[in-house]
C-alpha cells in the first residue's frame, strides 16, 4: 500500500507481502502495518467475548469492536471479529494483532452491523488478555445490542471492572524464521514442536502451526511466537513426533528476533530429523549462537543405559521415554527407540543402552523415565537407571536405582517416576499433588480422552502427567458433571503458579467441557482452585484441547 500525502509532499510505503484469507497463512483478514516495516512489530491480544445464557442471546450479525488504550488518545481501529459464533452461552475466542501497546485498556466499543437475521444480541461481558503486560481485563455488559430490544443501542462503551483485573505471566512477542534445506525430499507434512531454553528458564512447547503448508523444500516459513522473560537464550529443541518414512525434514537453520528490542539469536543445524538418515532421531538440540553469544554451549552425547528387573513379567513392549534434567536445564522427553546393543528392547533382566545427544544440561541431577501404557500387559518393572558422557569411563557412570513397577495396576499406579542419584545425601523428597477434576454439567461435555496435567510453581515444573488412576475409581473418568480425583507425586515445585491440562483428543467423544480443577498439596498445607468453564475440544470455542489456567484463589490450611 503506498500513500501520498499530496499537502505535505510525502510519500508512504507500506510493505505487506502475506496472505489476507481465512485459510492461509495465520487467517486473518485485517493487519497493522508500520510505515517501511517489514518486520512484524504486533502485540497480540487475547479477545474472549462472551454471548449471555438468556433466550434469543445469539446472532448472525457481524461483530466489531474497538480497544481504548489508557490515555484515551491510542485506539486499535475498528477490529472485526471474524470466524465466532456468537451463540448463547458461547464464549468465542480471537487473537487480534495490532502494531500499538494499549493495554491496561480504558474501554471497549463493542457493536455489530445489525446484519443478518435475526441481528439482535445480548453480550455478558468482553475479556481481554494482553501476553506483553500481563493483564487480564474484564469488561461486563450484560445487555441487549438489539434495535427491538431494552434501550434500542447497538453499539456501547464497555468499562472494566477493576477488581476482576488478573496480573498472568508476562509473554513478550518474537518473529521466528525456519529455513528447510533445498535437499531433494527435505520438507514435511508432520506437525513441528519447539520449545526455547535461556538463562532464567524455558517456554512452554509449541506447536508450529499455520493455515498455510508449511516446512516445504528450500521454504522459509515465519511465525509470530510468544516468549515469557528467559534472559539471554542458550538453545532450542526442536522435534516431530512422525516416524513414518516420508516424515523425515532436513533443517537447515533457526533465527530469532524480540520484536520489540531486535535482540537476535541464530541457531545453525544443517541436519535430518529422520528415522532413517543421520542417527536416525527426530529431536534435535541447537545451541544458540549469534552476537550475544560469547562460546555457545557445546553439544554432548549421553549414554543411558536402562536396567529391567528380573522379576515375572517385568518387560513391556510400550513406548518409554526419558528425561535428563541437569542444572543447565533438561533434555525434554525423548522416545527411547534406537537401542544400541538389543533389538528387543525392555525385556527381563535386560540393560538396554542409548544414545541421548543434547546441549549440555552440565551434572545430571535428576531422570525423569516413563512409558506410555499402550498395548496388553505393558506394566514394566524398572531396577534402575546409568548415565555417562560419551568417552567418559564406565565407572564414571552416575546411578540413579528405581525397582518399582510402572503399571497402571501396580504399586501405586504411576507410569512415569522421577528417579534421584545413587548416594545422594539430601534426597530430593517426592510431594503429593491431590487433583480434583471436574467435568461441567453440560450436554455432551463428558471425554473418552486421555486427560494430562502439567503443574508450573516458583522452584520448576513437572511433566505433563497423565491422570490415569483416579483415587475415587470410577473407572469411567470425566464423565458429565462428576469430580475425578487424583494423587500425582512428583518433585516439590514449590508454590503453584499455574497448570497446563489438555488431553489426547481421541475416542469417540474427544471433546471435554472442564469446569474447574482444585488441587490439594498437604506437604504445603495448600488448596488452590482453578475456574475453567470451557470447552476443551477442536469443534468447539477457539478449538484447543489444553489450556493453561491461573489459580482464582489459594488457601491455607492446617493438617
């Protein structure tokens, strides 16, 4: 888009070069641009408009609205919310992207174009989140935009109510570039996780996702990626989870930008991720480098070996996995599927050896070691666990003793543990998390899926776990309107700041409609609760099936 200011004999350029559709690229249809910018500079919001439960609420209109920054003076312009549904009782869900930091906003104009049917609607309230700030803001309305209906307005100023205001963890934006290497069958079609490591800690995974085909040969795909304070970044991890033979994916190179610093880190790789060329993994671990890096972290190879008891029916044949957690950091969770020295991996009495490449985590201090309980009689009985640096002695290898079982109906049902070295003299105690999880009383709300939680608290945070045996066994879990409790014991995370729970989307009935969670933490003589009311499920809302959710209220008790 080019203006020309004819009074002032200016002339402007706007360079855009991406897709307006609602099925390429990152579907929208509406974009800021920054005179000359070719760099992204949005702040993204999350917008979440609520429709009232009261007849007739919902509409087929279309749906604007517009944010007031604090001075008054900034506002976003007029955003349409495409793609929602506006039904009753339905909360919908957008990302809106705009080139200028309004929050903590001063209001919200909200309206449609009375188009439609039947264009009357009834709003509850408008939620708006703000990754950058870190504020969550509530804007009730609880009225009627209906020309038929009350006063007859179909466009109103909503304010916020203070005292609902939620202060969330701060998420600052980053452009990330992806080169695929211009090799004959180097692109993908499988879905790409990465997850980015730096001094003060990591982000979540994320998924790569874009309307549009993305890690194709010789392509460069951008995404725009939402990063909480890691300090400087040491290193990425970045995987598939196909191991199919046309999955595999030759990336040549990673970068990353701070949109609004321009802080920059590159991170070479140059390397298959395929089951069947190179080492034949589909992980792997960048160190960054780039001007802010002195001497990049280097990459090493640990060997594990892995030690099944010799007791009856002690082998599986499910997938294990492992995770080496250092003081560097952690390797994330890798498949244990190219032994060294069997074919029959995890059978009795074996010691079963791999090779983990990773970035150094520097003294391996803890293993965290699971498998996926799929598949009959996949109860497993682990004695322990040894790990050395390639090159390093045998009897340099550092021990870390189980003998547990990892059956879903064994022992205590867990089938992932967190394993502590041989001889450590302050032994890392587990504590008990007690999860109560509650399905809403909605039609069709209940899940046939495997349900995960993942805890995130002041000293780290746990795996995702799966809530596999629940202690009121009602064998058929998250069921409509039902509370499912679960004890997970894992290391202390200290205060509990927020959770991840999602689930597998599988089965017949995927989709789950979660009402709350409450979580029990005796050891700390802490009862936190987490308000969800939403659905969790691909035809529903904004369509996830995880979610991450804040603690309302946190209360102590004595035991």
């Amino acid at each position: 888009v080019i203006v020309d200011d004819l009074g002032n004999k200016a002339v402007y350029e706007f360079p855009i070069g991406r897709w307006f559709a609602l099925d390429e690229d990152d579907g929208k249809i509406q974009r800021d641009v920054l005179v000359g910018g070719s760099q992204p500079t949005g702040i993204v919001y999350n917008v979440q408009v609520v429709t009232g439960n009261v007849r007739g609420a919902g509409t087929n209109s279309k749906i604007q609205m517009v944010m007031h920054g604090s001075k008054g003076m900034k506002n976003s312009g007029k955003i349409f919310l495409e793609g929602g549904q506006f039904e009753r009782g339905l909360t919908d869900i957008f990302n809106v992207e705009i080139a200028a930091l309004l929050s903590p906003l001063s209001r919200v104009t909200i309206g449609h174009d009375n188009g439609g049917v039947s264009p009357g609607w009834y709003c509850d309230k408008v939620v708006v989140f703000c990754p950058f700030t870190g504020i969550e803001q509530t804007f009730p309305c609880s009225k009627w935009l209906d020309e038929d209906e009350g006063d007859g307005i179909i466009e109103r100023e909503l304010y916020e109510m203070v005292s609902l205001r939620q202060k969330r963890q701060k998420k600052h934006p980053w452009s990330l570039w992806i080169w695929t290497t211009d090799l004959a069958g180097a692109g993908t079609d499988a879905s790409i996780l990465l997850q980015i490591y730096g001094e003060k800690g990591k982000s979540d995974e994320m998924k790569l996702d874009n309307k549009t085909d993305n890690f194709e040969q010789g392509q460069l795909d951008k995404f725009m990626v939402e990063l909480p304070d890691l300090g400087k970044l040491t290193k990425l991890r970045i995987w598939h989870e196909k191991r199919n033979p046309f999955a595999g994916w030759h990336l040549s190179r990673i970068s990353i930008m701070k949109t609004l610093t321009k802080e920059k880190f590159k991170f070479p790789c140059e390397r298959w991720l395929d089951t069947n060329e190179d080492d034949n993994e589909v992980v792997r671990e960048l160190p960054a480098t780039g001007e802010l890096i002195a001497e990049p972290l280097p990459v090493v190879k640990y060997r594990v070996t892995v030690y099944t008891g010799d007791v009856s029916g002690s082998g599986t044949d499910a997938h294990v996995f492992l995770c080496l957690i250092g003081d560097l950091g952690d390797t994330g969770d890798r498949s244990l599927i190219n032994c060294k020295n069997n074919i029959n991996k995890f059978e009795r009495g074996n010691a079963d050896e791999f090779i983990i490449e990773a970035v150094s985590i520097g003294v391996v201090r803890r293993v965290r070691i699971g498998h996926d309980g799929r598949g009959g009689g996949c109860g497993w009985y682990l004695d322990k666990v040894t790990i050395r640096e390639e090159g390093q002695a045998e009897s340099q290898a550092v021990e870390f003793p189980c003998s547990r079982w990892f059956d879903r109906n064994e022992d205590d049902g867990q089938i992932v543990r967190e394993l502590q070295p041989f001889a450590d003299g302050q032994r890392l105690y587990n504590v008990s998390y007690h999860i109560a999880v509650k399905t809403g009383n909605v039609t069709g709300g209940s899940s046939d899926s495997k349900v995960f939680v993942k805890l995130y608290g002041e000293k780290g945070d746990t795996s995702k776990m799966m809530l596999a045996v629940s202690d009121n066994n009602l064998r058929n879990y998250f069921e409509v309107g039902r509370v499912d409790i679960f004890t997970l014991d894992t290391l202390d995370i200290g205060q509990i700041n927020r959770l991840l729970i999602g689930h597998s989307n599988e089965g017949m009935r995927a989709g789950w409609f979660l009402d709350s969670v409450q979580i029990v933490v005796p050891n700390h003589g802490k009862h936190y609760m987490f308000p969800s009311h939403r659905w969790l499920c691909e035809d529903e809302a904004d369509g996830k099936t995880e979610v991450e959710i804040y603690p309302s209220e946190t209360l102590d008790f004595e035991l």
